[in-house]
C-alpha cells in the first residue's frame, strides 16, 4: 500500500517559558479574551503567526494574542499539567507524539504550521553517488552508507518510510544500517562535510545554511520522497480547547487569513519585510525560506498525515511506545468552524473554498 500524504515532523530543542512582545497592548477589550502562544525568539516557522499578529487579524477577530518564547518538553508539560503559562503550541511534531506516548493524555493537536521541509545532504562533490534518476535516491547506495541524523529528524522518518514501500530489499537489510544519532544539525552538516558520515538528514533550512561553510550539497529534499509530508501541529489541551473554545476559533481564523495573505504573491515583499523585522533576520534568508521552496505553509489539521506519520515514527524506531489510537487526540473542531465562518463572510473567496476541499480530504 503506498504511503499517503502530508505528514511530518519538527524536532525541537527544551525552552523556557518567556513571555515575549509580541501582540496588541493597551486597554483594548478582546471579546474572546487572550491566548498564550509559542512564537519563539528568531524563529522563522511561526510566519504564519506573525503576519497574523501585525496585520491585526487577530485583533480584529476578537482574540488577543500573545506571544511566548517556549517549545520543547517544557511548553509540553505546561499543556499537559494546565499551567497558565501557555495555550498553544505552534512548532514541533516528535516531541508532541513521544509526549503521548508516554502519558501526556491532555495534548490535542487542533491545526498544523507547515509541510515538508527536510534533506538529505552528502559531502559536496558526492551526492550523485546517492542519487537515481527513477527513484530519486541509489536505495543500494544509501543502505551501504554511514548515516547521520539528529534524533527525531523528519528527513530521516521520510526516508526511512520511502525505503519501506520502495525498495523490496529493504527490510532485509534495515537491521544491518549504520545508523549515528549526532547531538544536533550542526553536528550533523560538520561531520558530513569532514567525511565521517556519507549521508545525513538535516531539516532543508540547515543544508543551505551549512552547504559552504562545511561543504556539503543535496542528495534530495525528503519532499520529493513524501510530497507534502506535514510538519509542526498546533497543540494544546483538552481543558484548555473547551475553556477558551471561541478563542481558538478567532485565532483559526485569523491564521487562515495570514495563509492567505502570505501565498498571494502581491503580498511576498511585505511578508518579508514584517517577518525580518520581527525575527531580526536578513531579508534574503526570510524570502529563500518563505518563498523558495524551503517549506510550505498548511494551517489545515491534516489527521490522516498525523496519523500516518506516527506509523512511520513507530517504523523508524523513534516511536518506543505506540499509540493505540491518535486520531483521539486530533480535535478539528475549532480548525472547521473558523473556515466556515470565513466562507459565510466571503463566498465567491476561492481560496478558503479550496482550503475546505483540503480538510475534507484530509480529515475525514
């Protein structure tokens, strides 16, 4: 059976807690009142959110949000135990599904951030060794290869699943691999580039950020692997989604607005301007990331990618304690009503049409 579309994965680092400034101050009343949300310091992959927050459309669908500089294991434990420190998270999938898996019984995933989004690199100068022109990767080459990845990473899930349905010699050999978990993508690209691994797994960001500086190049993006393989769910909990349910709703909204706004291609010059302001980056690194085919932006839940993602983190060894049912904890409710009600709003808008054709692809 060939695997399906659109699932995905972040792997994410433990922050802190911060509160950032981000939002609208003052006295102004929010008629479905405040939401706390991770939007990490620098990070690019919360676009969506800020667009959102400095166009005002989440001011003017009535909600107030504010951001939170957290993600990781922290900002999890702060849905699952209820604390008032954070309503949502944006980034990361893996550590969201491990957190399941081990007990996190409060976390649902309410709607996504991204899709694809990873690569698989080798030494510059060596990639065509792993290249194929019918199946895109030398499968033979690859299972020979020293692999590197840092835990969790999606481009190596991707592959790992890719191999699986692909190559009918696969499972033959996957026990034999020579598999390194390294500490991070950084280590990843240095010791790719130096030669001690041949292949590696890097989210794409990483691989043309480090391809001069450590001397490495693509082999392939893991999107041409698993077209639109999903990445980063929005998360938050079972009490807090019925606490604050209207709230949600309006900030759906108003991040349905942003994809929009961001994939109008008028609007690519000031998405780039409001994100680099914002994020303090280069204005060349936010338009190659944003728009040159770095990763694709999905707000749409997608629970048949989350499902099928899980099976493949399970497949790949990420995934130590499977999880009987995952769809339990998707809950699209908020993501449907918040579409709808721009619908209704807007009825000739094609663009929100054909998002609704998404979900009831992808979420049925």
């Amino acid at each position: 059976m060939k695997i399906k579309r659109l699932f995905g994965v972040l792997t994410l680092a433990t922050g802190a807690l911060v509160l950032v400034s981000c939002g609208n101050k003052g006295s102004e009343e929010y008629k479905y009142g405040e939401l706390k949300v991770s939007i990490p310091t620098g990070v690019i992959r919360t676009a969506g959110d800020i667009v959102a927050l400095q166009k005002g459309f989440f001011k003017e669908e009535g909600v107030k949000v504010t951001g939170v500089n957290s993600q990781g294991n922290i900002a999890l434990t702060a849905l699952n135990t209820n604390s008032n420190d954070l309503d949502l998270l944006t980034l990361g999938f893996v550590p969201d599904v491990q957190a399941i898996s081990n007990g996190y019984s409060n976390i649902r995933f309410i709607g996504g951030t991204a899709v694809e989004g990873g690569a698989l690199i080798a030494k510059k100068g060596e990639a065509s060794k792993y290249q194929d022109k019918d199946n895109i990767i030398n499968f033979e080459n690859i299972e020979k290869a020293k692999l590197a990845f840092a835990v969790g990473e999606a481009a190596w899930v991707v592959t790992n699943e890719y191999l699986t349905e692909n190559d009918p010699n696969y499972l033959n050999v996957k026990d034999s691999l020579n598999i390194n978990n390294l500490a991070d993508a950084q280590t990843v690209a240095l010791q790719v580039g130096q030669g001690n691994f041949e292949v590696g797994f890097l989210p794409l960001e990483y691989a043309n950020l480090y391809k001069d500086s450590y001397g490495i190049e693509l082999i392939a993006e893991a999107g041409e692997l698993i077209p639109e393989y999903v990445c980063c769910r929005q998360a938050t909990s079972k009490e807090k989604l019925e606490a604050k349910y209207d709230a949600f709703v309006a900030y759906e909204k108003g991040r349905i607005r942003a994809w929009e706004f961001i994939e109008n291609k008028d609007n690519q010059e000031e998405v780039v301007n409001i994100v680099s302001d914002y994020i303090h980056k280069e204005k060349d690194y936010v338009r190659n990331y944003l728009y040159g085919g770095i990763t694709k932006w999905s707000v749409d839940p997608n629970t048949k990618g989350i499902n099928t993602y899980k099976e493949a983190l399970k497949n790949a060894g990420v995934l130590k304690n499977d999880i009987e049912d995952i769809t339990s904890y998707v809950d699209t409710k908020a993501y449907k009503q918040a579409l709808d009600a721009l619908i209704k709003d807007a009825p000739t808008n094609t663009f929100y049409k054909d998002k609704l054709d998404l979900f009831n692809e992808y979420n049925k």
